[in-house]
C-alpha cells in the first residue's frame, strides 16, 4: 500500500470502528445497569460494611456493567447523596479498578478470535428481543456486546490492511524511541492519559493499544505505558461529574485519581522487572518480540497484575486517603449554609440516569424534613405572645416558603433531565411518583405558609385564641406533626420495610377532629362566646391543618405507587 489515500481511507475506518466499539461498550453498559434496575442500586448502597466487602462490591459491580467510569460515577453519585461515606466509596473505587480488567480481557479475546459466526446471529436474536417488550433490555445488551466484538473484527482487519510492519517510516519512527528509557515510558504514559481524557474511553484507548502492538510497529514496554496512562485517564470521567458537587463527592473523585496515580508511580519504579514478571506468565519474551498474537494477552495479564497489586497495596490505607483527601480538599465553612441549593443532586451527576432516580428520592426525603421543620415553626409561632416575635417568625417562614417553592423547581427539572435518559420501566414509574410526592410536599409548604400568615394577621387584629382554641389546635398540630414524622420515615427508608396503615390513622383521626372542632366552633360563635372574626381565624387554621392532612397522605399514597 502507497497510496496516502489508501491510508486515508482505512484510517477513517479504524476511526469510524473506535466510535462503534465506544457505542457497544455504551450500549452494553446502558442495558446491564437497566436490567439490574434497583437491586443495582441496593448492592452499592448496601454491601458495603467494610472496606473489603466494598471492593468486592465494586469489582462485582463493574464486570456486571462492563464500564469502570459507571461504577465511579455512581459512587460519586451516592457520596453527594450521602448514601456513602468516603472512606466506602474509595474501597468501591478500588474494587472497580479490579472489574474493569475485564473489559481488557473481553477485548483480548475479540482481538485473538474471529467472532464473526457469534456477532451476526447475536444481531438478529438480539433486534427480536428488542421489538419484545419484556425482554428488550436483554436485545439492547446483545445488540452492544454484538457491536463490541464486531468493531474488534474490523479494527483486527484494518490493521492488516494497513501493514504498518512494512512502512519503513513508521517502523524507524517507533524505533526511534529507547524503549529502556524511562523517558520513552513517561512520554507514551502521558500521551495515554491525554487521549483517554479526550476520548472518554479507556476502552478505545486499550483498542488502539492492541492494534499497533499485534502489528508489530509498538514495542510491549511503550503499549503498556500507554496502559498505564489510560488508568490515570479514564478518572477524568469521575472528577467531571463531581465538578460542582459537594465536598464529599469530590474527595471521592479525588481518591480516585490519586490512587491510579500512586500506582503508576510505584510501577515505574519497577517497571522492567514488573512487565517481564507478567510477559513470564503467559510465556512471552520481550526481548525475542515474535509471537505477536500474545501481545493482547500481555496487555490485558498487566492490567489485571498491575490494578490487583495495587489494590492489594492500598486496601490497609483508605483511612489515610481520606485524610489526604480531606486535607487537599476541606471544607468550606460556607457549605452548611447555602439554603438555596439542592443538597443531594447535581445536574452534571446525571450520567448514569438509574442511579440519579436514587439521588432524587435522597433529595425529596430531605425536602420532606425541611416541610416538617417549616411546619414546627408554624407550631412555635402560634404559641408566640409577643407581636414582635410573631413578626419575625412570620418574614422566616415567608422566606422558607420560597425556598420549598425553588425546591421543588429544582427537583422536577432535574427529573426531567433524569427522563430524557433511557430508563427501565420501573425507574419511569418511580419519576412520575416522585414528582407527585414533590408538588404534594409544596403544597405543605404552601399550607405552612397560609397557617402562619393567619396567625399573623389574628395578632394584628390584637386578638388570642382562649385555652380551649389553644388546646384543640395543639391536638391537631400533634397529629400532623405525628403524621408528617411517619411521611418522612416512608420517604427515607424502603417502602417495603414499611405500610400506610398508620398514615391513615392519622389522616382518620385529623379529618374526625376537623369535622368536630367546625362544628364546635360554629356554635361558640353563635353563643357569643368569641367574636366571628376570631373564630374565622380559628376556623381557617383547623382547615389548613386538615388541608395539610391531605397532602400528607397525597405523598405516601404516592411513594407507594398510588397515583
């Protein structure tokens, strides 16, 4: 080949092949993280009582969704939800380092073996399961891992029809480079970081690496520095996503970097000795060169050595990450007080749409708390004698109304972004809930606010409700208060551990003295017993209370599925 059109032309297609493998790895990874839908999401949060019982967690998670930057980003993800400390979420981070060698491993095979008798019948069964309601998850992930194998078929073809072997001045530019040169290394460690940030894929990056290795042009020792520099890459991912987030999520991110930098250091320190340790084990000679369909092999065996033994090395440590991490990072004094922000979810934390559903209900649960915080303040304002006190406890509760009214924006908006990812069925159904439940918690707020607006304007009026008003209302303001403890409960915890029936009791419970307390108050105002201004007032604060009632019902009717 003399052609520079013909090298044009299969460059293209090695082109065009890296962006369907980083499409089948996507695909792949997108139907693996539906189809484990929130038992997905439990064994992250959950399995993590230890650091070790967390790396295995993380490891077992990345090889089920065959994507390293997934399972970071969702550990990110639920460090700024709170759902995970730091120091779990650096073991997981760490077992995720361990699973993703096997996409290295996947990739050798496609690369050793031609796959094309598995890739086209995968095709075909995978567009029938497809257009199959209930199984099309199942197509979604044949059609990616189909696309994976295929793209490796095509790149093993392009690079034999490139036959860089014999271009002289390819061959004489990569021989220019002193392989027992750590500067070499160091060069082609930083071209691989800088390509893998660029591309988003380490994938692609380990693709590209096994082509010019099994054509002969690239010297083991400069493709594993390659390797090495696609695993301080490929954190890039993580450290966007938490760009923005909290201080907790992005100490995660953090730790992550650190950790493949901290191993890449002490491999280099080893470096030789280290890759003829791993050539040695599938019986490669670096020195002889020959036996080129081993090259994949050897790349996929050092990845596998080089993040077990580091893993192996840091595992006894994550206390001291985290205090490294925490002292580069600490907090600002500033972060408790940003009232106006969302607590729990961050739009550029959305990448893994499965898990941002998990995030969402974190921050509803909390704008359940803060409707219940609002409504105490009602509660300590109509116990308020003094008209200035009164005042100042009505502007703050008008404030808080304005923040539950941006709250609600916020969320909603971000679960419309959430929406727009591709969610499995039952994720979609948890949405449409969560936005019930966030336009009912409003309305609390929204009650909250007109029950202390009332009070305000009865202490105007240089009016008190007299011991049996106060007495009946505190009866009420109980049971709401009861009520909206057990609201928060559901929204916190896992509906299945829990039921409504005590819900309605108390929703029971606040409409019987809704129902009583009218009827008292007419009378009393028939008697003469109070003014009709006074016992509008009264009247108006029992009808909010079991307004209120309502809403809180409309929210667990909701979290359990009762649209």
């Amino acid at each position: 080949m003399n052609s520079t059109q013909d090298y044009l032309l299969i460059i293209l297609k090695i082109m065009g092949t890296l962006g369907l493998l980083i499409f089948g790895m996507r695909m792949m990874s997108t139907a693996l993280q539906k189809m484990a839908g929130p038992q997905l999401r439990h064994v992250l949060g959950r399995m993590t009582t230890n650091r070790f019982t967390g790396m295995l967690t993380g490891a077992a998670v990345t090889c089920a969704v065959q994507s390293s930057s997934a399972t970071t980003v969702m550990t990110v993800s639920f460090v700024s939800a709170g759902l995970l400390t730091l120091a779990q979420a650096i073991s997981v981070i760490m077992g995720a380092n361990i699973g993703t060698t096997l996409t290295a491993w996947i990739m050798s095979l496609g690369y050793n073996v031609d796959l094309t008798n598995f890739v086209f019948p995968a095709f075909l069964v995978g567009i029938l399961l497809i257009y199959h309601k209930r199984h099309r998850y199942k197509g979604d992930f044949l059609f990616g891992i189909a696309f994976l194998f295929f793209s490796l078929v095509l790149l093993s073809s392009a690079g034999k029809e490139l036959d860089l072997e014999h271009n002289q001045a390819v061959m004489d530019f990569f021989a220019s480079f002193d392989t027992s040169s750590h500067l070499s290394i160091l060069s082609f460690l930083a071209i691989g970081t800088v390509i893998t940030c660029i591309v988003q894929s380490s994938a692609a990056v380990m693709a590209i690496t096994i082509l010019l290795c099994s054509t002969g042009v690239l010297p083991i020792y400069l493709g594993i520095a390659l390797v090495m520099g696609e695993n301080i890459g490929t954190t890039a991912t993580a450290n966007l996503a938490a760009l923005g987030a909290n201080t907790e999520a992005r100490r995660a991110a953090l730790a992550h970097l650190l950790f493949n930098v901290f191993g890449v250091i002490w491999v280099l320190v080893v470096f030789y000795p280290f890759v003829d340790m791993v050539c040695s084990l599938v019986g490669y000679d670096p020195a002889a060169g020959g036996q080129r369909e081993r090259l994949p092999v050897v790349l996929a065996m050092f990845h596998t050595c080089f993040n077990v033994a580091n893993t192996a090395l840091l595992i006894g440590f994550v206390p001291q990450i985290e205090r490294v991490v925490s002292w580069i990072l600490p907090t600002k004094e500033n972060d408790s007080k940003e009232e106006f922000k969302l607590l729990y979810i961050k739009s550029n934390l959305i990448q893994t749409p499965e898990i941002a559903v998990m995030q969402a209900q974190k921050e509803i649960a909390h704008y359940g708390i803060r409707v219940q915080e609002m409504f105490n303040r009602v509660h300590d304002m109509l116990g308020l004698q003094d008209s200035e006190q009164i005042e100042k406890m009505h502007q703050e509760i008008e404030l808080e109304e304005d923040v539950t009214d941006q709250a609600e924006i916020s969320i909603a908006r971000f679960l419309e972004q959430v929406s727009d990812g591709h969610l499995s069925d039952d994720s979609k159904m948890k949405v449409r809930q969560m936005l019930r439940e966030i336009g009912e918690l409003e309305s609390i707020g929204d009650s909250c606010y007109r029950m202390a607006r009332t009070i305000h304007r009865r202490d105007q009026q240089g009016r008190q409700f007299d011991a049996t008003q106060q007495q009946h209302l505190e009866q009420m303001v109980t049971l709401c208060q009861g009520a909206l403890s057990q609201m928060n409960v559901l929204l916190d915890e896992p509906r299945d551990n829990h039921d409504m029936r005590l819900s309605y009791y108390y929703e029971n419970n606040i409409n019987s003295m809704r129902d009583k307390l009218k009827a008292e108050n007419t009378m009393a105002v028939n008697e003469r017993k109070y003014d009709y201004a006074l016992g509008t007032a009264y009247s108006d604060l029992v009808g909010e209370l079991e307004k209120m009632g309502d809403y809180i019902i409309n929210v667990v009717e909701a979290r359990f599925g009762h649209m």
